[in-house]
C-alpha cells in the first residue's frame, strides 16, 4: 500500500485542476468588474450627451455675420472665421466715430509729452556739452602730466628735515587698524585698500562698446567667472599690477600741479623727487580717476534719457492706436466746450 505505482490514485497529480480553477474564477471576478465599470462610464457619458441635448444654451446660433450654424461648446462662434469677420465689422463701424471724437477735443497727454521731450531733448544737449568738456579735461590733463615730467628735480635739505620730522608720528590705517608712521602711511593704506578690494569682483558678460571713449574700464576677462572686469582701469588693483612691479628711480620728478587756496592754480609744479613726496602720492591716477569718473556719469545721464525719450515716444504712439480707441472713449457732454480740462489742471 505504501507504493504509488501500485496504487496510482493516490498520486498528488490529480489536485492541479483544483488551483487552475481557482485562477479562472479570480479571472472571472475581475472581467465582472470591468465590465461593470464600462457600463458606469457609459451611462455616464449618455446621461451627459442627454443634458447637453436638452440645454438651450449649448444650442445658440453664431454671433458670426449671416451665420446660421450653432455654436461650439464653449464658444459663441460655429469657427474662428465668424469670430474675425464679427470683429472686422465692429472696427469698420465704432472705429471712424472714435477717431473724429478724438480729433475733437485735445488731448491733454499729448500735450504732456510733447513738454517732456522738449526738456529730454534740452537736458540730452546739456549732458553732450558735458562729456564734450570731460573729453577736453582728459586730453589736458594728460598734458599736464607729461609737463610735469618734464621738470628739473630739485633735492633740498629741506626734504630731509621734514621727512626725519614725520618718522616719528604715527598713524592708524584707515583698512587694517595697524599703526604707521607718517612717512609711510600714504603707501601703506593704497596696498590695504588694493587687498580688501580685490577680494570684491565687479563683473558683467559683455565688454564695453563705447564709440570715442578711451580708458574706461578695464575690461579685461576672467576665464573663472567668465566676466569683463569694469573697474576703472585706473583705479583697478587686480588687473594693473604692471604699476605695482615698476620701481619709482631717484631722478623722477613728482610733477604735481601747484594749487594756492585749495582752488587757485598757480602753474607751478612740484619739483621733489617723487620717491621722496608724500604729499603728492599717486597724484596722476587719482586725478585721471576723477575725470574717468565723471565721463561714465555723463555717460550713465545720456543713457537714462534715451530709455526717458524712448518711453515717453512709445506711449504717445499706442495712445491713438487701435486698441486705445476702441477700448476708451471720452464723452463730451457740452458741444460747445472743446477743451475739457479743469480749472486747476488748465
């Protein structure tokens, strides 16, 4: 009894079909539920078609010119030709009334434009002038540092005395706090200001394109940030090191322009040796900032007027366009005043 081949009955073959049939009737179930959601969705979908059917609304005839055809859900038009055609029509009958109203009486915007314009215009001339003289003061400037070079140097024992005298006072450094001797305070605070500003980065994407400017800014672009420098290019410590590196020789001449009361040119010239003047330190750059400084001012005024003009043209353009007139209207109730500005605005 114990062997299967004897007794084949007893084999676990036979209970397969019982699990097919499990899987047929999970089958089953699941395509009932589909089903049943088919026959949801269509009911749905007719009970809609039915109301859509018996709503007026979604039943309206085009609003297009001759049209006879009912509109699309959603929609007053049967296409987009009726709608055109509609709107064409409403333009070639309101726009002529709307024109000859607004010919009618004056447009007081107008009028504000105009003044505007006309002192864009005068201010546009006076900034020109401007940068015309900035432009003279470079040139002459330049001259009088070549002038300057020019000049004998003269050694005194005056120097001498005054810089002994200064060693002993000290100074504290306006950047890094440290104290400095007088005689070396001017140097001291240039190399402090020229490391704290490098560390700052004045960058844009685009080089300047400035037609008849020279030496502006310094323009010179960085593959890191892959920006253009625009500090001035006087003034610029991390691109002017050339100026740095250069030694000042003992026969220079400082060069410096002479000045009585501040502002009274005396057409003198300082003639101490430039390595020896503090008084004088870096007089060429800072002077050659200021006048640099002073163009990209004018520069930046002529900049803003034209965005001013431009603005002020474009809205006197569209104030008598197409969309202005049809969408605005000004109701003139007595024909006999044209002007219909008030007393105070008059």
């Amino acid at each position: 009894m114990s062997d299967t081949e004897e007794l084949p009955f007893l084999d676990p073959a036979p209970q397969k079909p019982v699990v097919n049939v499990k899987k047929m009737e999970n089958l089953k179930k699941k395509k009932e539920k589909k089903e049943k959601q088919k026959q949801k969705l269509t009911e749905k979908r007719k009970h809609t078609e039915k109301t859509d059917v018996k709503d007026p609304v979604l039943l309206r005839q085009c609003l297009g010119p001759g049209c006879v055809y009912p509109t699309r859900p959603g929609s007053k038009y049967c296409s987009d030709d009726c709608g055109m055609k509609l709107a064409a029509d409403r333009i070639y009958e309101i726009l002529p009334q709307r024109i000859q109203q607004w010919q009618k009486s004056p447009c007081i915007a107008e009028e504000h434009g105009k003044k505007m314009l006309e002192r864009i215009h005068r201010e546009q001339q006076d900034a020109h002038s401007r940068l015309k003289d900035m432009e003279n003061h470079f040139h002459e400037l330049e001259a009088i540092i070549q002038r300057g070079k020019q000049q004998a140097v003269c050694k005194d024992g005056e120097t001498n005395q005054s810089s002994k005298n200064s060693l002993n006072l000290q100074i504290f450094c306006v950047s890094c706090g440290q104290s400095v001797s007088m005689h070396v305070a001017m140097r001291h605070m240039e190399r402090c200001f020229a490391k704290y500003e490098c560390k700052s980065s004045f960058g844009s994407m685009y080089p300047t394109c400035i037609e008849g400017a020279t030496r502006l800014f310094c323009d010179v672009y960085d593959p890191k940030s892959k920006k253009y420098c625009k500090r001035l290019q006087v003034l610029c410590p991390e691109h002017s090191r050339d100026n740095k590196v250069a030694k000042v020789s003992d026969d220079e001449v400082c060069g410096c322009p002479l000045v009585h009361n501040v502002f009274e040119v005396t057409g003198n010239f300082c003639c101490l040796p430039k390595r020896l003047c503090n008084l004088h330190y870096c007089w060429e750059k800072l002077r050659r900032a200021e006048v640099d400084l002073e163009r990209i001012r004018a520069l930046h005024k002529l900049e803003e007027l034209v965005e001013q003009e431009h603005k002020v043209r474009t809205a006197m353009r569209n104030r008598a366009g197409l969309l202005g007139l049809m969408l605005h209207q000004t109701i003139q109730h007595d024909p006999l005043t044209t002007d219909l500005r008030s007393r105070l605005d008059s």
